[in-house]
C-alpha cells in the first residue's frame, strides 16, 4: 500500500493509469479524496453519466457503430472520453486486449459490439464468469473457430488460445500438447447458422456434435463439456500467478515483487475477483513511485479530447487510431496489442497526425491574431501550455520549448508582418511540439 | 473468416486526405513558399526539379543532409524478410504429391495441378506460386521444404518469437537483425533497419541503435494547420531536440528516441515527399493489397541509393487456416509470388538486382492430417524460400516425408532456421554470425549465396 504524498501528480497518474486522464478540474477533486477515497471512488463509481457534447461524423450525423467502417472505433473512443467510469471503460479495453478478437476475422460490428457489451459487464467482476461468457460469445466463436469444433474432427484453435493466452500462459509448464488436443474435444459441440441476409446468426450448443466421451486434462479425467473446460483452466493451480502478473502489467511497467505477486493472488484466489485485485494495484506503491508507462494509443487521444474538453467530430479517428498501431476492434491478432512496442517512426507520426487532427479548427489563423495575442516567446509558450490546460512537462522539456519560441520570435526581427504573424505561427506549433512531447505520450 | 469491412480504398483516401492542407494567408513581402499557395508536400515534390534555392537556405541544410546521407550510403547488399503470418501451410505450398499418405491425409485438402519442383519432383509448386517455380527455374530461388528447430513450439506467439529473435529464448528481446545492426550499423541510420506496414518487426528490434517503421516512402510528413515557412522549420528542429532529452526513466527515453529518429528519417526521405506516386520499370499485381505497394516503394527507395540495409515486412494474407483453407490459401498465395515476382523484375530492370535477397518464412507449417474445418492445426517444420540473383539456387534440407512424422503428427525439420541466419550474415553480409545467433557455432550453414 502507497503511503507517500498523495496530491496532484499522484491523483493525475491515477487517472492515467486507471482510466483516459483528467478532464478540467478532475485531478485536483480527486487528490482531495485522499489514495483511499480515489481508488474507492474509481473501482465503484456508481451509474455511469456520459458527460460532455454528443459524438457525430463529419456532417454532423450520428454515429453508426454498428454498421459504418470505423464508427465503432470512435463510438468506443466517445464512451472513453465522456465517461463518468473511466475505470469500467479502461477495464474494457483490457479485456478486449486479453480476449483479443479482431473483426478482421468476425466480419461483423454488430457481434464485435455485442463482445464489447460483455467486456464491460464484466470490467471488474468475476473472472469465472467471464470466462465462461467469452468461451460462447459469438464474435469469439467465430474468430477462433468455435463454431467449426466438431466431435467428429476437432478445432484445436480455442482450446490453445484459451490456456496460453487467456488462463497459463506458455512455457509454464501448465499444460502439455496432449491438453491441448483433450480441451477442443470438451469444447466440441457450438455452432451457429448463416444466411446471406443475416450472416452469422444462432449461435447454440448442439448436443449431436458435443464429444460425450472421457477425455484427460491436466492429469484428471471426466466426460468434460466447455463449462468444465473454464473451470479447469481457473481451477490450475498455475492460473492465479498468471492472471494477477498479466493484470498488473495493464496497470505498471515492470513485474511485480515476489510479496506483491504472492499477495495478489492471494486476493485472487479467494473467489476470482477482479474488483479485488485492481484495487490493490491501484493502492500500490509501483503505481505512483515507480516508472512511467508509455500511454496506449487510444488513451493518449482520448485523454488530449478529454483535457480540452472536446468531443468526436470526425470519424478521422479510426484511420489516425490505426495509423498510430490501435484501431479498436482490430488488434494485430489474439495475442492482442503488444504494450512494450507502441512507439517507433511510424507510430509516432500517427501520434503527430492525431494532434493535428485535433488542433484543426482551434489553430489560430496567423492573418488575423487575436487581440492582445503575446509577442514574447515566454508569452506565447504560456498561451500554448495554457490550450492544453497546463500539462505536467519536466523542466528540460520546458526550456526546449521555450528554446525554440525564442528562435522563432527572433526570426521575425523587425519586418512588420513577420512580427505580426510569427507569434501566432509559434503559438500553433508549440500546441503541436508540447502534445508530442515525451512527457504527454507517457504517464 | 472472411468479411473484412474495412474499404482499403476509402481508408488510402482518407490519408491522403489529410495532406489536405489549408492554405496559408498571403501577404506581400511573404517568401516563397508560403505565399505561393503551393501544399508543403506539391511543394517538396517540385523542388526535386527546381533545385534547393527556393527552399530557404535555413532548410537546404536539412534537405541536402538527406541527399548527402543518401550519396555516403555504400551501395551494400540488403537483406529483405517477408513474413507469411500464422503459420503457412508448407505441404501445401510444395505439396508432397508423390507421397502416398498425402492424399489419405488431406482427402479435401490436397493440392493438385501445380508444376513439379525441379530439385525433387515428388513435390509440386502450390499452382499459386507459380511465380517462383519461374524464378527457381531461372535458378534465383533457394528452397527450404521443411525449416524449423529442435522441440518444437505450437504458439503462434512463442514459435514467431524463436524465428524473430534468432534463438529458441523466450526472453530475448531483441531481434536477430537487431543485433546484427546494433554491432555493424551507424547510430544517425534509421533507415538501416526499415520495417514496412507501419509496425516495427520484431526481428530489427535493436537495444541501442535507430531503425525506422514507415507505411511507404512518400508518406512520411510532419504538418500542423497554421504553420508553415521559417516557424515550421524551427518547429521540425524542435522535434528534433525534444528527442534528444535524456531521461533515467525507460518509458520517457524511449519517447524521446523515437521522437529522434523520427525527425531524422524524416530528413532521410525529403526526396520522396511527394504526391506523384512512385513510377517503376514493371508492373505491380494491382488492387488495394499494400504489398506490392510496399514491395514497389522499396525496390525505389533502393534504386535512389537510401541507405537501407535490412528490411522486414509482411506477406500478403493471412496463413493461420484453421478453416477454409483452400480459398484463403489460393488468394494469398497468388498476391504474395506476384509481387516477389515483380519485385524481382524491378530490381533487375533497375541493374540493382545484386544487392538484394528476399527471405520468405513462416514461423511454422501446419498438421499434416487436415482437422474437420476444411482446415489444418498448427505444426511445426514450414516451408521458407530465399529470392534473388545472387542465390545459390536449388532445395536445402530434403522433404523427409509423411511416414516419419514426429509424436504430435507433424513435419519433422531438416534445416535449423538458425543455420539459415549465420549463413545469411556470413556469406551476404560477411559478419561473423556467432556474433548474433546464440549458440552460432552448432548449426550447420547451407551455401545460400552464389
């Protein structure tokens, strides 16, 4: 449990961490809660509020996530940004990214919905029931063959995915390739049916291509379904280490101490709550004396939208979140996004274009500064800082910036329209510079 | 498993859409360009023609620094991989027809009607890559009919991980040609180790020295609505050295290097920064695929003479057929042979046909026994293929048949991955290979390069 200072830079890694960032005025409220009140206030927030302007397309239309490319990508990324629950949607995306199923192989928005429904009902409940919920989920079922496991000829697809990637883990020793084959044979049986009208539709558990008989798994033996299949893998005794070490990695950097692993899953293992186990994440001390984390794609843009108080306006959203590596709805493949990697040249210039995205229709046009616009490279930085309502940047980051205000204001010399217009020219650039800054993309 | 809503066409447009750009308030006593009008990038492009004067001589130190990296490049060999994500299926791709128990195993699944395989007919060319059964006949491709290693590993996840990092270690972190580069690369070259499609590869992953992940050549700006003229220029400089911060903390340094090597590729591919497309000798399989594309623009960055030195991209399509195999595997396999094929073509039109080999892998084959999907499990040895005019053509490693599968069911390997790196980095790059593969010294080398 933390207990150093708990004020302003600690409450914003919080809400960094935990959710999408601050909104105005939000980080001060929750430092005066104190760690506790905090942490209490985002693991139960009560009814969630949307709070803030409505999102729409380009033309002003309302969003169509179920049915237009990429609406989906921006309805969630709106949830993210006008939630009053940032830790329920945060949770989302981490089941999303740990169940990670891409639409690339369902084919459908409507069902990818439906899974992300799931994913938050379930953001900070049992993980039992998610599992087994997510073992029938349809999109699931489609993206790893489910439906196409078959008494008669097994899909082994689900059943290694489910214990290497969901529950084990790989090279643990938790379970062998004789498992593997064994727990598609238990998962046998679900299919749906197909019109060209409807898709994917009827979604079931036909009892006729279920594989009734004996099968041996992690060294036990029984006539297993697919229920018995998720009890097992929660059941290992190697399940606990594994799921509070993946949680914790969503939440910080570097692996936990030997203690803390063990007192995690000790929360854990007392009934297979989530709840329970962020909690103490978020209590830890790793949280808020330890290193800083490179923020995810969608959260770095959710928390700029967030911290001007701005809503979705464009559907530019979803090709800016793939151009940065994190279309929602597409992760690379099961294994799901790769947290230590978001950042290289091509990222970082989605990153850029993000901004920019945002800066559009804000910019100020250098024809016509506004009145009483600063002239003074210090005054123009304090302008910009001020945009983005004043973000935490570290003293060499500040005197960079400042560096190159005063090479740009020492351009214009004396031509007259260059002192005019320079200013406002610097004033744009800096919003870009201080949002790309190594300071914003990390927490 | 098909259905990809996604509109590539819609997508492409909407990022050249964002180049866009408002144009700039005119007043007199404005430099050009900002008062021409022009879009910074129609800009770029013309001043390819027009010389540099118009740049500004503040900029022309920043442009001339591309051109001059580009020139100073030695016109060294490059090593391309293509990665056949998810595991392709080698018995298909070189189908074991004259195998008995092939057809008892892949009663639906069987491939036919492809041409034989020279070095061993009683395998036969997936009717798809034609293509390269073409090249091999021309003796520029190596075969590899049954790669992998010793154990081995059925994820996805893990088996790609060995295949990146060079080494059966699941902790390595970084890439087999990361650590080529980090020992003989340069530290102000992010174009030695390019990844194409807009993610880093895991195999340039390098512990200290830049390398660079771009979608294409001619799409690598940096804008920002209301700047443009000496601020910009001051703006890009500032990017420069808010990534030249140092910090004790990883996460706030890795920000801050990739921000570094960012501005400097930008400077690196100044001469691509243009909205005309890239013109090439030969013909590209055409559509929405961005791998031709990539293939494309790679085949013109080379010719330009920019520094590049290991590049790794992915394939066309998705190989994990767990399902609905044929179709997938038909379609995929057609789009990746054409574009190796017109890339190979490229290279040889543009007489630079020497400095590059393309490695084609996967990180495992298949099952040999088809599941019940119209598709296959995962297994362990795959098919690879190396490409180009300098190969020491023919097959490495023979086919060692179906009746001697291993205890899952699967192809047993007759060739290390790893011998097939140290003999690339020997024999191509003239590195000793034990410097980068652990345990460099217990594989055998193939000869690869004529």
């Amino acid at each position: 449990m933390y207990r150093g200072r708990f004020g302003l830079p600690q409450a914003e890694r919080l809400l960094w961490r935990a959710g999408f960032g601050p909104r105005e005025g939000e980080a001060q409220a929750l430092a005066k809660l104190g760690l506790d009140g905090a942490v209490r206030s985002l693991v139960d927030p009560g009814p969630e509020k949307l709070v803030g302007p409505r999102p729409h397309d380009d033309k002003g239309r309302r969003l169509a996530p179920a049915d237009a490319w990429g609406e989906d990508h921006c309805w969630w990324l709106d949830r993210m940004v006008r939630t009053s629950r940032p830790l329920v949607e945060r949770m989302t995306l981490v089941w999303h990214d740990w169940f990670a199923t891409s639409n690339e192989g369902v084919g459908s928005q409507r069902l990818m919905l439906r899974q992300n429904q799931l994913f938050r009902s379930h953001a900070l409940g049992s993980f039992s029931q998610l599992l087994l919920d997510v073992t029938h989920d349809p999109a699931m079922l489609i993206w790893l063959n489910g439906n196409e496991n078959d008494k008669d000829a097994p899909n082994e697809n689900y059943a290694r995915e489910m214990m290497e990637l969901f529950t084990l883990g790989a090279d643990r020793g938790a379970y062998t390739e004789h498992d593997v084959r064994e727990q598609a044979r238990s998962l046998t049986g679900w299919r749906n049916r197909w019109s060209s009208g409807r898709g994917d539709y009827y979604f079931h558990f036909d009892r006729r291509r279920h594989d009734t008989g004996v099968k041996r798994v992690f060294g036990k033996s029984g006539r297993f379904d697919w229920r018995d299949a998720c009890r097992l893998c929660v059941g290992h005794p190697l399940h606990p280490s594994f799921f509070v070490t993946k949680l914790w990695s969503y939440f910080v950097p570097v692996p936990p101490d030997r203690a803390t692993l063990l007192g995690l899953e000790e929360i854990y293992r007392r009934g297979r709550q989530v709840k329970p186990v962020v909690q103490a994440i978020l209590g830890h001390p790793a949280i808020y004396d330890g290193p800083r984390m490179v923020k995810p794609p969608v959260v770095f843009t959710a928390g700029l939208l967030r911290r001007i108080g701005a809503g979705i306006t464009t559907t530019d959203w979803a090709w800016i979140g793939s151009l940065c590596g994190q279309q929602l709805f597409y992760p690379p493949n099961v294994a799901g996004w790769d947290d230590t990697r978001w950042l290289d040249t091509a990222t970082f210039r989605g990153r850029w274009i993000a901004v920019e995205r945002l800066l559009r229709g804000h910019q100020h046009d250098p024809g016509k500064p506004p009145k009483g616009f600063p002239r003074t490279a210090d005054g123009v930085f304090a302008r910009s800082m001020a945009f983005w309502n004043a973000p935490q940047l570290s003293a060499e980051t500040k005197a960079t910036l400042r560096h190159v205000a005063r090479l740009a204001i020492a351009d214009a010399g004396n031509e007259d329209w260059k002192t005019r217009q320079y200013p406002v020219l610097l004033g744009n650039a800096l919003r870009e510079l201080i949002a790309v800054s190594p300071d914003v993309q990390t927490s | 498993m098909n259905g990809v809503v996604c509109d590539e066409c819609t997508r492409a447009a909407m990022v050249r859409a964002v180049a866009g750009r408002g144009l700039p308030a005119i007043e007199p006593g404005m430099p050009v360009p900002a008062g021409t009008g022009l879009t910074r990038r129609t800009f770029v492009a013309r001043s390819l023609g027009l010389a540099l004067g118009v740049y500004g001589a503040g900029k022309l130190s920043l442009f001339e620094g591309g051109i001059a990296e580009a020139a100073a490049a030695p016109q060294g060999p490059i090593l391309v991989t293509v990665f056949l994500e998810g595991g392709a299926d080698a018995l298909s791709l070189l189908a074991p027809v004259g195998d008995p128990l092939y057809r008892k195993l892949r009663p639906s699944l069987a491939v036919t009607g492809g041409t034989p395989y020279t070095a061993d007919t009683a395998l036969a060319w997936h009717p798809s890559l034609a293509p390269l059964a073409q090249l091999d006949g021309e003796g520029k491709v190596a075969v590899f009919p049954a790669v992998g290693y010793d154990h081995p590993d059925q994820s996805h996840f893990t088996s790609r991980h060995f295949w990146e990092v060079g080494a059966t270690d699941p902790q390595l972190l970084t890439g087999w040609l990361g650590r080529y580069l980090d020992a003989a690369g340069r530290p102000d070259n992010p174009l030695q180790g390019l990844s194409l499609g807009g993610a880093l590869q895991p195999s340039l992953a390098t512990a200290h020295l830049p390398v660079a992940s771009i979608d294409g050549p001619n799409q690598y700006d940096f804008w920002v609505p209301g700047v443009w003229g000496e601020v910009e220029g001051r703006m890009l400089d500032g990017m420069d050295a808010l990534g030249r911060i140092r910090s004790d903390d990883a996460a706030f340094a890795t920000a801050a290097n990739v921000t570094l090597q960012s501005a400097t590729l930008r400077r690196q591919l100044l001469p691509f920064a243009s909205d005309k497309g890239i013109s090439s000798p030969v013909q590209y399989p055409s559509g929405d695929d961005s791998f031709p594309a990539q293939l494309q623009g790679l085949a013109a960055m080379i010719a330009a003479g920019l520094p590049l030195h290991c590049v790794a991209l992915g394939a066309s399509g998705e190989y994990d057929t767990h399902a609905g195999q044929k179709a997938a595997l038909t379609s995929a396999l057609s789009m990746t042979a054409a574009s190796l094929y017109a890339f190979q073509r490229d290279l040889e039109a543009r007489g630079i046909a020497d400095r590059v080999l393309t490695l084609v892998w996967s990180e495992f084959g298949r099952r040999a026994e088809e599941n019940g999907s119209g598709g296959t499990d995962h297994g362990a040895a795959g098919a690879a293929f190396l490409i180009g005019s300098r190969v020491s053509g023919g097959q490495v490693g023979e086919f060692p048949g179906l009746s001697s599968l291993d205890d899952d069911g699967n192809v047993k390997a007759t060739t290390d991955f790893r011998g097939v790196y140290c003999a690339l980095l020997e024999q191509w790059f003239g590195f000793d290979a034990e410097r980068v593969v652990p345990d460099g010294s217990s594989f055998q080398r193939p000869k690869l390069v004529a």
